[in-house]
C-alpha cells in the first residue's frame, strides 16, 4: 500500500507543476530575455534612457548597452558579439557584404531617431553661423584663423572623433566631400569630450549630435554663401532646411523576432520617441 500511494503522491505533484506552467502561460508569463545594444557613442545616452525606461516597464527583459563608436558596433553585429548595432551613419557596402557572407543577410537598417550634426564654438566666441564650404575649409585646414570667417584674429583649434565614430566617416563624406580631416585636427574618443574640450578652449570648434550641445555655443550652419543660416532645431529639421541632418540607425543581422521584435517596436512607437526628444534629439517621422 505504500508503494502505491507514493505513486499516487508523484503523480499528484505532476499534475501540480503542469498546472502551475499552464497558469503561468496563461497569464503571460516569460522566461527572461537579453538584448545586447552596442556602437554610437552619439546614441548612447538615447540607449541608455530608452533601455531603462523599457526594463522599468518589462522587467523580464535586459537590455544592455555599450557604446565604442558606430564602427566599432558594426564589427560587433559581424562577428555575433551584438544583437543591435547603433550607428550614427549608414552601413557601407562592404559591411554589409560581409554580413552577408557569414548570415547570408545584408541585415536589417532601422531608423530610430533624427538628429541635426551640430558645429559646437565656446561660448565667448562672436562667429555666429558658417557656410558648408567655410565649415568644410575649416577642417581640411584651408581656412586656419578665425578673422577669416568674421572672427577674432585668433588661431582654430579643430577638434573632431576618431576614425571608428559614424560621426567622424559621416562628417568627412557629407561636409568635406570625402577630403581628408587637417593633421591638426585633435581627434577624442566621445562627443562629450569634444564638447568638453570646446567649452574650455575660446579657439576651438567641433561637431558632434545635437544632444550634446549644453555649455557651448551651437553654430548656425547654411548651405552657402548667399543662403540663410539654420539652427539645429526640431523645427528646422523636420522642415529639411537644416543642411546637416542625418537619421540615428539601429541594424540587426536579420528581421527582429521575440523579444528584440517588441523592444524595437516600442522604441519607434509614440513613448519611445518621446523619449528621443526629452533626450535633445528629434522623432523620426
């Protein structure tokens, strides 16, 4: 009799457990998920803010985020280090060839934000607005003192991104035609230290998103000489007459599923891009 009411007692418990895993089916319950974001520096204060605000909202999900430059999550999305790639410039060719050697996928481009490519002067600085071929010289190190552009009789000092950053290649392809950056330029490793280096230097000029421009002076930028100079503001930007706009990417290696499907989703839904505003960029639409 014994042996037959243990039988009995396991058998009961099964029954248990199935029922407690149909319930929690029932009510929703998942396992818990990891999404790894890597890449823009320029993005990575957005990620940052929309993984937390997600992982408030679904805490059976982990979002984690690191930066290193667009470059740098673009290897990490070839080499399967990543589930997303942030990128600040679009994918090249290349890139996506190699994608497609190993996942046989070009992958997926999305856009997640826009943002106007800011041109960043210290605060004391009376030069309030540049042409893109000003801005262009500037850089190339054609245009090297500040009285040439209606400024103090004073040296530039050029600061800009090192060569992983998507800023740094879009920048150099969009402003400066595909021209090489001056050997003077000092090249740091985020848009905050640009910006830092600005606010500190009353002969110094950067670029960087526009997120970032808090304790400098933002420069109004024209398309030429004879035009009228813009802001890189929301307003600008989604009227296009902001000469450097650009979109803010998320790439994946294949068409998002589970998981990554649904925190994608929400970034580009209403409450995720009210989020790309609180933090200084703008919507995508």
């Amino acid at each position: 009799m014994k042996k037959i009411f243990s039988v009995k007692k396991i058998f009961s418990a099964k029954k248990t457990i199935l029922a407690v895993l149909f319930s929690a089916l029932a009510f929703g319950f998942k396992s818990n998920e990891t999404i790894t974001v890597k890449g823009s520096d320029t993005m990575v204060i957005l990620a940052q803010r929309w993984a937390e605000v997600y992982m408030s909202k679904h805490p059976n999900v982990t979002v984690q985020v690191t930066g290193g430059g667009s470059g740098v999550g673009i290897s990490a999305l070839i080499n399967g280090s990543t589930d997303i790639c942030n990128a600040s410039r679009p994918m090249k060719t290349s890139e996506r060839e190699k994608l497609k050697t190993r996942y046989n996928s070009l992958g997926v481009e999305i856009k997640a934000a826009r943002d106007g490519l800011s041109l960043y002067t210290n605060q004391s600085n009376p030069v309030d607005e540049l042409s893109l071929d000003q801005i262009k010289q500037i850089y190339t190190g054609k245009i090297t003192n500040w009285k040439q552009v209606g400024g103090k009789d004073a040296k530039i000092i050029l600061y800009g991104r090192e060569n992983s950053s998507g800023t740094y290649v879009y920048f150099k392809d969009n402003v400066l035609l595909g021209q090489d950056y001056s050997p003077s330029m000092q090249s740091l490793p985020g848009t905050a230290a640009v910006v830092n280096a600005v606010s500190k230097d009353k002969s110094g000029i950067g670029f960087g998103g526009a997120a970032y421009a808090k304790g400098i002076k933002v420069i109004k930028v024209k398309k030429n000489s004879s035009s009228q100079a813009y802001a890189p503001t929301e307003t600008n930007i989604k009227a296009g007459t902001y000469p450097i706009t650009r979109f803010l990417y998320m790439y994946t290696k294949s068409r998002p599923s589970g998981a990554m499907k649904e925190y994608i989703d929400w970034i580009l839904s209403s409450e995720g891009q009210a989020i790309v505003n609180k933090v200084g960029y703008f919507p995508v639409k």
